[in-house]
C-alpha cells in the first residue's frame, strides 16, 4: 500500500491511495484541475483512478469531487448525510455509491471501513482502510478522540492524523471569537498536543508512518508541531521515535511525502 496527501489545510484537503490495482482518492477539496496536477507530480495519471472517498461535505473536502467524478467516470463513495449536506456541489456525479458510517465495504482490491469522527458536519468519518497485508488509518477534522477513533486506529502500519492548532497561537490570533470557539469545540480540529499524545497511544511494532496533517496557517507552526511531537514521545527527531516510526508533515500547498508502507519508500 502507499499513500501520499495531496493537500491538507483549510484550502482544500486530498489524499491518495494505492494498492495494487485499485487507486483511490480520499476528498478531493481542490480544483479538479489542481488535482490532477499534483497526482502528475507523483507519476500518478488521473484517468487512473479507480474510486473517490468522501469525509464530510465542507468546501475544501468536496470542491472538486464531481468535476473529478463526470471528467474520468469515478464512483463516489460517502454516507447518505454527506450526500445530501454537499448540495449541488454533489449533486451531478458519474456513479455515487452510499455507504453506512460504521459498516465495513469493499473497494476492489481494499476493505473501506468508515468511522464516527467528532466535527460540525452532518455525518462526518474517518476510514480505515486495509489491503490484506497493511492497514492505514485516516482522521482528520475532528474536535475530540473517543475510544472508538482509538479503537479504529489501533494496529495500523500508516497514520494520517489531524494536528491542526497551536492554542495559545490561535487564543491570541486574528479569528473572530465565535470562529475560535468553533475551532477549540468538540466539534471543531484537535490540537497539537492531543494529536501527538493520541500517536504516542497508538504506537506498536509495525507502526512504520505518521503523517499530521490539517496544519493551521494562522493558528500553527510546523516547528510548534514537531515541538509537541517531541514532548509526547521524547527522542523524536523528525524521522523516528525511539526506533518507532516514520514522521512526516502534510502541507497545504504542496505534494506531501509518498509513503511506502511495504518497505518505506516509493
């Protein structure tokens, strides 16, 4: 299995995925031409594209979903609330296929299992995603951690984790006081720390790759993120933790690293 995030942030959120024959996209919250871009920038070539998955129904998840969709006739998988939260902006797609939050489905050759995560959408999930011989696990836009995002996250070779905010940096910034509350909320992105300390509970053997991911641009710093990466799990250097896993960063506007979970590299 490898994987690679497109774009992370509040601009537009992407995420890709393949294992063997089947290539799937994880939101696609760019243009549908910015996203064919940056799969070019990995050597992937959009008319490859086997399936997309649907998060939740904000702007920088769904923008360029169905012009993806009708451009290269791509399924579209997301729950009934998502489907009809997203408006006209998913109105028009190729093939949607609904799924049920909590139930487990096959995409060709990977086994989609989409779970509960705690943000201010209608029926917002995470997925885990398996292939038979590596498990990654996707959480992004969420307010809190419960036991069942635990739970789901457990056991996997590959983590992609929201890390999204500095508190201090973001009591102090510019947003309006109601935008911070909603940002600090149940329902709103998790801090740095509590990111870090939820990957230090996750940690096992065959852990081989963390990528945060969703980082403020207003409200974070990637020297802040690595910064509570190291206090959680003291001997992080970027690179590894006490011999654990792989770290790494998802950016806003740039491609991310890809991700080999078979041996590491692409």
């Amino acid at each position: 299995m490898r994987f690679c995030v497109l774009a992370s942030g509040s601009k537009g959120n992407s995420t890709f995925v393949e294992s063997g024959a089947t290539r799937i996209l994880i939101d696609a919250g760019l243009s549908g031409k910015e996203i064919e871009r940056r799969l070019a920038a990995i050597q992937v070539d959009a008319a490859s594209l086997s399936a997309i998955l649907v998060t939740h129904e904000h702007h920088d998840h769904i923008a360029g979903v169905g012009v993806l969709s009708r451009r290269y006739r791509l399924p579209v998988f997301l729950n009934q609330a998502t489907l009809r939260a997203g408006g006209e902006t998913l109105r028009q797609l190729a093939a949607c296929t609904p799924f049920v939050t909590g139930t487990t489905f096959p995409l060709q050759d990977l086994s989609i299992h989409p779970f509960v995560v705690s943000h201010d959408a209608a029926d917002p999930v995470g997925f885990r995603i398996a292939d038979g011989r590596h498990t990654l696990g996707y959480c992004t836009d969420t307010g809190k951690i419960s036991q069942l995002m635990r739970h789901r996250l457990a056991d996997c070779h590959g983590l992609i984790i929201e890390s999204n905010h500095d508190p201090l940096l973001l009591k102090n910034g510019p947003y309006p006081e109601h935008l911070k509350q909603r940002v600090r909320s149940n329902v709103g992105h998790l801090p740095n720390r509590e990111a870090a300390d939820l990957v230090d509970t996750l940690r096992h053997a065959a852990l081989r790759h963390v990528v945060l991911a969703h980082i403020s641009e207003t409200n974070n710093h990637p020297d802040l993120v690595w910064a509570a990466v190291r206090e959680a799990m003291p001997g992080a250097d970027g690179r590894s933790a006490n011999g654990g896993p792989v770290f790494s960063l998802a950016w806003q506007e740039r491609v991310g690293e890809v991700v080999s979970l078979a041996d590491g590299a692409w």
